[in-house]
C-alpha cells in the first residue's frame, strides 16, 4: 500500500467554504439527495479527511457534510428528527481534485475552484476515478485506518489485490463500485451514526448460514467528533461487527459484498418478461420461497416480540399519521382517506379482540429491485437498509413479517403498470404465486391475514404516494390506483 493512504494530512482550514457554492448546485441534482424541493441553506462539516494529497495530478477527500434546509412540508421525505438537536441530513462525499479533467471523467464534474486553498483546481465525483476507487479497495483489503476512518473486514474472507473497479450505473439511492466480476462496494451516501441494518442483518443472516443474502466481506467506518453517541450493537450480535462504545460517534459508510456475476435484478427481469408476454408467475413463486428463508433465518439469528393490544395500537397509530401527514402533502389523496383509514381501523378492531400478531427483524423496504437472480435460477434479497427515509431506531424495531411481502406485491402492481398497456392480471398472478411460494417454506399462507396484509399493502401504497409526488410526479399514477383500489376494498369488507 502507497505511504499516501497509510496516514491522514490536515484538511487545509476553509475547504468546505470554497466548495460550498458548487455543493448547493451539484448536490440536489444527485438521486440520493433526499432534501429535493427544499433550497440547500449552508453546509456544516461533520469530518473530513485527506486520502490523497492534491498533488499536480489527483487529490482525494474523504467528508462528511450535513446539509443544512428549511423542514419538508411532510413528515415522510423530511430528515429524521435527529433527537441530539443536529438539524439537516449528513451525506457521505468523495471530493477528487485535478487540474483539469479527461473527458472520460466529464459526467463526474462537481465544479472549479475559484477560491480557497484548492484555487484554480476542478473537483469531481472521485468513484468514477479509478485511482480513488482503488484506494478504498486497498484500504478494506489492509483493514487501514485513516484518520477517522476505519476500514474493517471478516478475518476468515480475503479481498484480492489489482481488481479493476467500475462504477454501478443502475439508478440507486446510494451509490456501488463493482471490482471485477468478484466484489461490490455499496457506498451509503446519506448516512446517520449508529447500528445500520444494512451491515447488521447481512452479518446476522451470514452466522445463520443463510444463502439467500450475500454476506458482507469488509466494511467501512467513520468516527465523527460531532458528539453524537451512536447506537451500541445489540446485545445478541457477535463478532465480527463494528462495535460502538460509549459516547462515540460511529458512521456505517459502505459495505463490501461478493458479486453475483450475471446476475438480473427482479426488476429489470419481470419488465423484459413482462414485455415479451411471458408468464413470471415461476420466478414469484420462487422469489416467495426466498423472502421466507430469509424471514425465517432472521427470527432464528434475532430475538421476536408478541405484538399485544398496545404494541397494536402504536403500529396502527403510526399508519393513520402517516395517511394524514399524507393527505396534507398529496391533495389528491382526500377522496380516499376515509376508505384507508378504515384499513388501518380493522387491524386495530382485531386487536382490541385479543388478537396477537409476532414481530421480527424485516429487510424493510422490499422490492423487485432489491432481489437478484442469479444465471443458475436462484434467488438473493440485498439492500437491508430499508426505507432512508425513516429514523435508524424505526428501521431497527421488530416488525410483522408481513410489511415486506406488502412492498413485494406493491412492486409487482408496479411492474405491471410500467408496461405500454398496463396489466393487472399479470400483477394479480405474481401477487397469488409469491404468496403461495412463501407458504411453501414459511408455512403460513400471508393471504390468511387480510386484514393485516391490507393495512401493511395500504400503508405502503401511502408511502410511495408521497414519494412520488416529491420525486417522480409521472408516476404517480401508479401508487394512485392502488389508492383507489384499496380504499374500495377496505369499504367492503
């Protein structure tokens, strides 16, 4: 390993000012820039550090910066309240510094310098660079600590030298370097401190010697002196994990993964399957069976809970202030609030009878998109962060299993309406064969509690109506049907 990214350089004193004009143009046009809609205020640092000196050729920075704007008008695609009293999301960053840039390097371009102590130089998106991307490689591979940066690994996994990097194009909330045909480096772009799901539950699933979740292979670390005490691991995991102690302050910043080669996103998939007027009902019963194994290994690797009357009415609770802060966000929804509250209202009427429900860890926001089949048929799940755009302690509560088979049917209702002429019948097989492929292996049918699965389905339906409002308005309609459909469905019955 070089000598320069064996040890940090002080971070020359006014970077972030000089960069501050450029990051307020550049930072919301990016896809995980989650403050879209709302004017970037300021900009304050969290952590910064030098990975390369910005010598003639290349410099490299490693910052954390908190984002600073006005709240969001709905509750659901604001920050999380941040109980420490920080306002504003923070975002992971990685800062090149060239001279000039090779127009291989063009769609990377941040801005140029015009004052500061990097005057003169052009700053980009270093992961599309392949010496930066290289680096952080290296740096996992050594188990190196730069400044407060820590790069860890599993002892028992070895990161081979000399892989050639590429940057993922695929349109994701964070952003993925792919190093040969052998790993993938998810980098979190939009990171809060403490324990991440998306490191711990793959951790969790791997001591399970559970297939269907590639296991992580190193990980990345941030100890950031904003005084934020981080969340300490639970008291079930075990080692390896990146442990928090007391009062310090720990990022999750990336994970590292093997690479499944050749392998087709569920998405992608059921479009061109879609498109050719082919039948996925197969792959959604096969993809059933593989969120089950994954469900049943997590309740073996973490501990469940009862869901009673009152842990019911939280949940139930939860769901109507999120259809009202809605409602206030989306206009258009008011027609149907009452037909979807009464969804919500059945689940806390079963409740009050005395009905119980068992919660567990769940992926958390589960998608065609965060399923992979591989060349050999076989399915993954990835991507446990869950929904960003809930606080890190709600992504980390035990939930009914039943949340994530309601983000599967949803996307396939997405899927379907994603063609030239939508298909709803297409929509309605998937949705029966992916349930019947989960009762195979989870021994429960997920249709045989309805009422649950409604307000699960309903509450999710919700969720990507005001997603969409805020940042896809063209697909609104499509969360909007559901809408529609649900609010009659819930009248009925």
């Amino acid at each position: 390993m070089s000598e320069a990214v064996t040890h940090s350089v002080t971070t020359p004193p006014g970077l972030l000012a000089s960069l501050d004009p450029l990051l307020r143009e550049w930072l919301p046009r990016q896809r995980w820039f989650a403050g879209k809609g709302r004017p970037v205020t300021g900009f304050s640092l969290v952590s910064a550090t030098e990975l390369l000196p910005p010598t003639a050729k290349l410099g490299l920075y490693h910052l954390l910066v908190r984002a600073h704007q006005p709240p969001a008008a709905a509750p659901q695609t604001a920050a999380p309240p941040d109980p420490h009293g920080h306002p504003g999301d923070t975002y992971q960053l990685l800062i090149g510094v060239r001279e000039a840039l090779p127009p291989r390097l063009a769609p990377a371009l941040i801005g140029h310098l015009t004052e500061g102590p990097l005057a003169g130089r052009t700053v980009y998106e270093a992961l599309y660079d392949t010496r930066p991307a290289e680096l952080l490689l290296e740096a996992l591979r050594t188990q190196d600590r730069i400044g407060g940066l820590r790069f860890e690994k599993d002892p028992d996994r070895d990161i081979r030298p000399g892989l050639v990097p590429r940057v993922s194009t695929a349109e994701q909330s964070n952003s993925s370097v792919v190093y040969g045909d052998t790993f993938i480096l998810k980098l979190l772009r939009r990171v809060v401190p403490g324990v991440n799901p998306d490191l711990e539950l793959p951790l969790a699933l791997a001591r399970q010697g559970c297939a269907r979740v590639p296991a992580p292979v190193a990980w990345m670390l941030a100890d950031a002196a904003d005084g934020v005490p981080a969340q300490a691991a639970p008291a079930e995991s075990e080692e390896p994990y990146p442990t928090a102690y007391p009062g310090e302050t720990t990022y999750v910043l990336g994970v590292l993964q093997p690479f499944v080669q050749g392998a087709t996103d569920g998405w992608e998939l059921a479009l061109r399957e879609l498109a050719k007027g082919e039948d996925f009902q197969a792959e959604a019963r096969a993809l059933g069976r593989a969120t089950a194994e994954v469900h049943t290994a997590l309740a073996r690797a973490l501990p469940t809970v009862t869901l009673g009357h009152l842990q019911m009415r939280a949940l139930v609770d939860g769901m109507i202030e999120r259809l009202e802060a809605a409602a206030q966000a989306v206009p258009t929804l008011h027609p149907y609030v009452p037909g979807l509250l009464s969804a919500f209202e059945a689940l806390g009427q079963l409740a009050e009878e005395g009905h119980t429900w068992t919660a567990q860890r769940v992926h958390g926001d589960l998608h065609l998109g965060q399923c992979l089949r591989s060349p050999s048929g076989e399915w993954s799940l990835i991507d446990f962060e869950g929904e960003p755009a809930r606080p890190l302690a709600e992504r980390r509560m035990p939930q009914p299993a039943l949340r994530d088979v309601a983000g599967m049917l949803r996307s396939f209702d997405y899927a379907a309406h994603s063609a030239g002429t939508p298909a709803p019948q297409w929509a309605e097989a998937c949705r029966a064969a992916y349930c019947s492929g989960y009762a195979e292996v989870g021994g429960r049918d997920p249709r045989h509690d309805p009422v649950l699965l409604r307000a699960c389905e309903t509450d999710k339906a919700i969720y990507e109506v005001v997603y969409e409002a805020r940042h896809r308005p063209d697909w609104l309609p499509v969360p909007l049907a559901a809408v529609r459909r649900l609010a009659l469905s819930s009248r009925s019955t």
